[in-house]
C-alpha cells in the first residue's frame, strides 16, 4: 500500500481559539482511518482543513499536509478546487443541506462530471445512472429526474455518496455520514460504503463520534481530544488495549448489551472539554484525568505501545488505574 | 410487576390531518394506530422504533399535550384528558431530547427549574427557592449556576437543568423523549447515571423513548418495539434481546453497532422501503421490508400472540 | 464590512439618542418661545448667511419666531407622534399576530384576513379622510396612523410566534402545568421581541414621515404647534427667497429618519449574527 495522504502537525486556529493543535495524520490508498472523538475536539475542522474548505477567519498551518505527494499548503483555491470533488471527494452528516433544492439529482450529479472531466452531458446522466444503481438505489433512471426533497434521508444520503463518487475520487472523506439516520438506515449505509471502498480501491476518512461505527468499519483509529491526537492504533488494538486516559474513559461510556450489566453506572469523564487558546502546554486532558500529576503540564512525549500505535500520554502501556498518580 | 399500573395506555390512536397538495382535500394520516400497554410503578418501559414510528407522539399523548383521537391513557388510575393540568403536572413531567430548544433562552436557570413549582400556584417563594436549589444540587449542578442563561451552559449541563425541572414537583413519572441522544458519549454516560440514581432515589417510573437500543437495553425493565404507529413487540428486556421474536426487532438488534472490532456491518435484510405514516401498507404494515414475509402478511393483520416475557404480532409466531 | 455596520449602529443610536434627548429637554434647551412671533424680525437668516442676527442661530420664520427653538419643539412632535403610533400599532400588531400564530386554525384565517384586509387600504388616503371628517388634532392623528400601521407588527409576531409555539420550552411549560397566558406571556413573548423590536424602529421612521406629509398637506398637527412637516408647508409660500425654511426642517427630518433606519438594520445585524441572544 502507498500512502495517500499526509497531515503532521496541523494547526488550525479560529481568532485566538485553537481548533486542531498539531494533528498528525496518515492515510494509505484502500485503507479506512476512523477520526473519532466528541464535538468539539476538532475532528470535523481538521477535515475541513485537508479539504481546504475552511471558514476565511480561519488560519491553518502544518509541517506537511500533502495529498498522493503533492503538496497541498502552496495549493491556491484553483488548484484546490480542482481536486476538491475530483481526486478527493467529500460527504456530510446532513445531506438535505450539501444537496440544491432547486435543481434535479441528476442535474447535480452531471455538474460534478462537467465541472471536473467535461464530456458530453449524456455521458454524465449516463454515469450517474450507473452510480445511483451502484449505490442500490432503485429505478436510477426514475431518481435522476427528482428533486432532493422527494428523497428519504437515508436516500439523499446514497445520492451524496453517489455523486462524489461521479470522478473515481482517490479519497473519500465522510463527515458523521450516518450520524442523521435511523440505525437500520445507518447499517445499510455503511454497508454500502465499504462495499464501495472494497471494490474501487478508496482511501477513507470517517468522521464519526460513535464507537460502534468505528469499532466496524476502521482498519486504524485516531482519536482526538482537544484539538490533538491522543492515540492511534489499528482497530482491533485500541480497543483491545486502549491506552490513553481518554480513550478508555471514551469505551467505558458505551453500554454494551451482554457486556455491560444493566442498570450498572457506565463509566463516565467528570467535567467538560476544555476550550484551548495557542498557549496552551502540557497535557489538554489533565484537569478531567484522574492520574493526572504535576508532571502532565509539561511537554508530553508521544510513547509507543506496540506496532503502528501511539499516544500522548506519561504513562506506560498496560498501566493501571491509580498506579499513575502516585508521586 | 406490581399489581395496579401506574400508566395504562387502551387503543389509543392518534391522526393528524394533513394536506399533500394546494388542492388535494386533507387526509388523516395515523400517527399512532391502536396503541395498548400498561406499565408498573418503578418500571422503565423502553419504547424503540425508527424516526417517523409514532414514539414522539406517544410520548405527547401520554404526557397530556395532545389529546387522543381514540381510545384513552390513564395515569395513576386518572384519565390523562380530564385531570387539572396542576394535578397532571405533578405526576407526570417530560424529559426532551434537544437541550438547545427545550429551555426558554431568555429565562435563568433558577426560573426555568422554579416554573412548574410557579405554575402550581401555591408555592411561597421561599419555599421554591428552596426546592431549586435542593433540586440543582441533586442533579449535581452548582446552586450559582441557578443565576446563568441557557447559553451559557454546556449541553450536558443544560439536559441537567431540565431534568431538575421536570423533577422539582416530584412527579412519580418522567417521560424521557430521547434524553441523550443529542449528547457526547461520555456525557450521555454521565446523564443515564444520573437518571438511574435518581429513578433509585425517587422511586421513579420512566417512559424511555430512544432510538438507540443499546442505550434501552441498559436502562429498561421491559421494552416496546414501536412500527408504523403499532407496537409490534413488547417483552421483558433481557426475553427480548436474548430471543426477538418480531422479524423488525431482529432486524434492529441486528444494525445495532456494538464497539467490538471484526464483526464487520451487519446485513439487516431490511430492503430500500421506507415506511411511510401517510401511506399505511395493508396487512401486516411491515411486510415490505420483512424478509420472511408470505402471501398472508399482504392481506391479513396479524394478531398479538403470546411469547415468553410478553407478546408480539406476527403470523409466524 | 463588519465595522462598516457597527459604525451605521453606533451613528444611528446617536441620532436617536440625540434626537430623543432634544426632544425630552426642549423646554430647557431653545433660546426662545418657539410661539412668541416678532413681526419685525421676520425671515432672518440663519448664522452662515449674510444678515444672521445675534441670538438667532437658525434664523426666524415668516412670522418672527425663533427658528432653532421651532426645530427643538418639532423634534418633540415627531418623536412624539413616532413612539406613540409605535405603541398604538404595536399593541394591536403583536395582539393580532400573537393570537394567530398561537391558536393558528380559524383564529389564525382572521387574522390572516385582517392582515389581508388592511394592506389593501391606501394608508394616505385613509389618514387623509380621516383627518379631514374628524378635524385635525394630535390625537387624531396618533390614533389614525396607529390604527393603520400595524401589519407589519402582526405578520412578524405571527410567523415567530409559529416558530416558537413548536419549541420544546414550550411543550415543557404546558407539561408544567402553566396557563395558556402565562405560556404567551412568559415564555412566548420574550422570545419574539427581537424581531419585533426592529419593524419598531422601522414603524417610528415611517409614522414620523407620514406625519410630515399630512402635516404638509395641512391635515396633521395644527397650527401654531411646531412639526417639522407643517414648518415645511408654512415655509414654501418664501422657498424662493428664503430657501432654508424649508431646507432646515427638511434635513432635520431627513438625518432623523436616516438614523433610526441606521438604527433598525443595525438591530437586524446583531440579531441575524447572533451578538444578542
């Protein structure tokens, strides 16, 4: 496998808030990370940044953010856009609204075609037809003539994927793709999505909050948490051994039938995520960690525990609850 | 079970009128169609189903906001419609599931959680100051938050806020309308905490509406799997996870996303059909997307029929 | 463009302030009795032209009377006549709309066919009928155009009383127990004042010029009390030898009308971008 994409150290800051503070990244061609982390933490901004879609009061910076070698900082919108919907491709939570009201699915999916590849409108139909079916849509040709409002969610959402699908994209970002729809919808969905990225070799960026999602679908894991990457590992093993206070704060908050028993107290994380301003040093997790010390204000070393995972943590791998807070 | 219900709910229906077009007369379209359940002092009765099921409603009808077309819900022994709407307010109270909309912008925390004790009427000030504060401290939120806007608090927070004030007339019901759903995870945690020690403390009953069945298997004592305005299944929680009986619980326990690597996406056998409360399909409604459906099930409604720890309604039981 | 606006905010609110201020303190702050005429100092200049006398910044009018004091008393005729039409049209604005939007059904198609109803009448023709059956005073004229000037109120109260009635605060309150007025008043109506605040400043604006026209068109306040409209009227007979009798109180209404525009879309903006909750 090659690598795709490429983010070290990204940085995005909004005025004197910090969205993302340092964010490393990598992603290889076929292979699916999974951004996972809760609102806030800055896993829909750092996409955003790759995209280069990000507000005009934002600044973003990196040590390196490049897409298949190229380099995407000198990039101007020009050269964004023309890889923005071509090579990578993007789809959000709410379809309804990344969707024109005013124009026919297929209309909006020959644009994409036209905009980036040209060709002959009938072409473009003609591919879109295609994708609608290759996305089990029902009776493609009948769709193409409808408008967006005529979908059901989970329809609209099969049309985004549809379309950004229009230009053989090498990359797919998916922002909280299922998050909006009901959990039988959201199953199909995702099905679908890595049917797709099994058959045409797609490098996937899910975003989601949900750790069910992202336990099925992800080959590697990053989590975040304020605005950094405090650990990533290959699926199965974050979490089997989940490593960062964090994240095993994070797995112990889901109910699992048959593995949680009911009615007992979840885990949970006292306090809320911390807004950061550029400053900031040490540890963005301390204040709600129960084995914080003194030692987390300063600079934390990134540590290894084990092949392709790492975390920002002072604690060893496998340490167990108190032994870290003791001086 | 205890012995009397504490909510009991008889064929209720409940249809809105609605108008498809500038000149198409207005149809009745059945959001909730022959609903009866009972539920036991001290229970929580889960209710699940996909977005447009009639579970909102229900919780509506239930609460009192919305009276029902046919058939009628008895809290504690009373007709919901008739009571006075001060005697409703203190044995039943709402729990939503936006914790943006569900508190007025404009008003302090202190005053949103004092408006149903200022609605009785008959409450000295002092006293429910008092019972505000009591109340803040026990879902575990500063008194000095009582001086703050909604706007200034967290989402967490904020469901804590209306929790408090759906729990300050001390009401022995509380109808959580997806309570967590619009919550981080670790806060969605903290909040179903909450609500466990309090329905432990109070001797609470609960209605816990969600759409998230590993959320309900957690917190229900029974649940009621909701299609299409129906109640398809409804069986003792541990019976029906172990065991569903209903073709569509099997296909939602099927799509629920466990955090447990390798299992892959499930396949639901559920196809592109999506249930739709305007155009009701005859016979057993679910037939569409069931995947074992037979030539009965277009024509026949099926009956309820008896299963271990409660019952379901499907011909091939 | 940010600080464009905030500047069209802050000069707006100056205007107004400015304005609400001469108009609360005139008695203390003209130089003269804006009714005590002088026949023998008629159509003097004001301060920058050629004849200006002492003590008469602005000059005087055709019958002597001091200029500036009769430009401070009209400030407080037209806020007058504008707050007051405000308050008259608002309360049966937002009454009407309020009603609609909160019981909606047959309520609501009455009110949608008053609303209806009135944006069909012409709004001049009408105050001019009026005045001229039931004689001109300032009562009648705020009681005119307040009976007029309401639509707006009632479609903006309408629509966000909808918006509102939906929210579940609203449903939680009803859960509480709470009266239906209660609900309407405690936690309905603050929720709708925002908009409603900006169609009052727009509303003020267009009651102070309707006021001028009919005051030019001698239907409004009468004679001797100073608005600016009738100083207009009364200075066109001497427009062309003594241009700024009518230029002074035209720029006054001019500039005061500017602000309180200033002031509305101003209002819009922090609303629209979310600085005011």
């Amino acid at each position: 496998m090659s690598r795709l994409l490429e983010v070290e150290a990204l940085e995005v800051s909004f005025g004197a808030a910090s969205a993302v503070r340092g964010a490393s990244l990598a992603l290889d061609r076929g292979e699916t990370l999974c951004l996972v982390g809760e609102s806030g933490c800055g896993k829909s901004v750092t996409a955003l940044a790759v995209m280069g879609l990000l507000a005009r009061n934002a600044s973003r910076g990196a040590a390196r953010l490049s897409f298949d070698g190229q380099d995407l900082r000198g990039l101007d919108e020009r050269g964004m856009s023309r890889l923005r919907g071509n090579r990578m491709a993007m789809i959000f939570q709410e379809p309804m609204t990344s969707l024109n009201p005013a124009y026919t699915v297929g209309s909006q999916m020959a644009e994409v075609m036209l905009r980036h590849r040209g060709g002959t409108r009938a072409a473009a139909m003609a591919r879109a037809e295609d994708l609608l079916g290759r996305v089990r849509i029902t009776s493609p040709a009948m769709r193409l003539g409808q408008y967006p409002h005529q979908l059901s969610g989970g329809l609209r959402q099969r049309v985004m994927i549809a379309m950004a699908l229009m230009c053989d994209p090498e990359l797919l970002i998916a922002d909280e793709p299922t998050t909006a729809l009901d959990v039988t919808v959201q199953a199909q969905i995702l099905r679908l999505l890595l049917d797709l990225q099994k058959d045409l070799g797609l490098a996937m960026l899910l975003i989601t909050h949900d750790l069910g999602v992202v336990a099925r679908v992800a080959h590697r894991v990053a989590v975040m948490y304020a605005g950094e990457v405090v650990e990533t590992a290959a699926a199965a093993d974050l979490f089997a051994r989940p490593t960062h206070p964090y994240t095993r704060g994070l797995l112990a908050c889901v109910p699992v039938p048959g593995k949680v028993a009911r009615g007992a107290a979840l885990g949970s994380i006292a306090g809320v995520v911390p807004r950061l301003g550029p400053g900031f040093s040490g540890c963005g997790f301390r204040d709600r960690c129960g084995e914080a010390t003194a030692a987390c204000g300063g600079t934390i070393a990134r540590a290894s525990a084990g092949e392709g995972h790492d975390y920002l943590c002072r604690l060893p791998p496998g340490w167990r609850a108190g032994a870290g807070a003791a001086p | 079970m205890s012995a009397a219900p504490i909510i009991d709910v008889r064929g209720v229906r409940r249809s809105f009128r609605v108008r498809q077009g500038l000149f198409a007369a207005p149809r009745h379209v059945a959001a909730i169609d022959g609903v009866s359940f009972s539920v036991g002092a001290g229970e929580v009765l889960g209710i699940v189903g996909e977005s447009g099921c009639g579970k909102s409603t229900l919780a509506r009808v239930i609460l009192g906001l919305l009276p029902p077309s046919a058939g009628e819900v008895l809290v504690d022994g009373q007709r919901v419609a008739d009571m006075d709407r001060r005697a409703r307010a203190r044995l039943i109270q709402p729990v939503f599931q936006d914790p943006f909309s569900s508190l007025n912008p404009r008003r302090r925390v202190r005053d949103v959680v004092s408006m149903p004790l200022d609605a009785q009427g008959d409450v000295p000030a002092a006293e429910a100051r008092r019972r505000v504060d009591e109340m803040l401290a026990r879902v575990g939120l500063d008194p000095s938050m009582g001086e703050r806007y909604p706007a200034e608090l967290s989402g967490g927070q904020r469901q804590r806020v209306a929790i408090a004030r759906a729990l300050v007339l001390r009401p022995r019901i509380v109808v959580c309308d997806e309570p967590t759903s619009a919550l981080d995870v670790s806060v969605q945690a903290q909040i179903l905490n909450l609500l466990a020690e309090l329905r432990d403390a109070l001797g609470l009953t609960y209605l816990f509406i969600s759409h998230n069945l590993a959320v309900v298997e957690h917190v229900a004592t029974e649940v009621a799997v909701m299609y299409l305005g129906r109640i398809v299944e409804r069986r003792e929680t541990s019976a029906l996870f172990g065991a569903p009986a209903h073709p569509y619980t099997k296909a939602l326990l099927a799509s629920v996303l466990t955090p447990e690597p390798g299992l892959g996406i499930p396949d639901t056998g559920l196809g592109d059909a999506m249930p739709d409360p305007s155009n009701v399909p005859p016979g057993c409604s679910f037939h569409p997307r069931c995947p074992v459906a037979t030539a009965r099930c277009r024509v026949d409604i099926p009956a309820t029929a008896r299963v271990a720890g409660g019952q379901s309604d499907c011909h091939l039981l | 463009m940010k600080a464009l606006r905030d500047i069209g905010l802050a000069s707006g609110a100056a205007i107004v302030g400015a304005a609400v201020l001469v108009a609360v303190f005139a008695p203390l702050l003209v130089p003269h009795d804006p009714f005590a005429q002088d026949l023998s100092r008629r159509l003097l200049p004001p301060f920058w032209m050629e004849g200006a006398r002492e003590g008469h910044l602005l000059g005087t009018d055709q019958l002597g009377r001091d200029y500036l004091s009769r430009l401070l008393y009209g400030a407080r005729i037209s806020m007058l006549i504008g707050i007051a039409t405000t308050v008259a049209s608002g309360l049966i604005g937002i009454a009407l709309g309020v009603a609609g939007g909160f019981f909606g059904g047959r309520i609501d198609d009455a009110v949608l066919f008053a609303i209806t109803a009135r944006l069909s009448i012409p709004l001049i023709l009408v105050a001019l009928a009026v005045v001229s059956v039931v004689g001109s005073s300032l009562t009648v004229v705020v009681m005119t155009l307040g009976l007029l000037l309401w639509d707006r109120f009632a479609v903006v109260a309408r629509v966000s009383t909808m918006q509102v009635r939906n929210l579940d605060f609203v449903a939680a309150a009803w859960a509480a127990g709470c009266s239906r007025s209660r609900i309407v008043l405690r936690e309905i109506l603050p929720n709708i004042l925002s908009p409603l605040a900006v169609v009052a400043t727009l509303e003020v604006a267009l009651a102070i010029l309707l006021e001028a026209a009919l005051s030019f068109l001698g239907l409004g306040v009468p004679p001797p009390l100073p608005s600016w409209g009738l100083m207009i009227a009364e200075g066109k007979d001497y427009m062309f030898f003594s241009p700024w009798v009518i230029m002074i109180p035209g720029v006054a209404l001019f500039v005061l009308v500017f602000g309180i525009n200033l002031l509305g879309d101003g209002l819009r903006n922090l609303l629209r971008t979310g600085r005011v909750a």
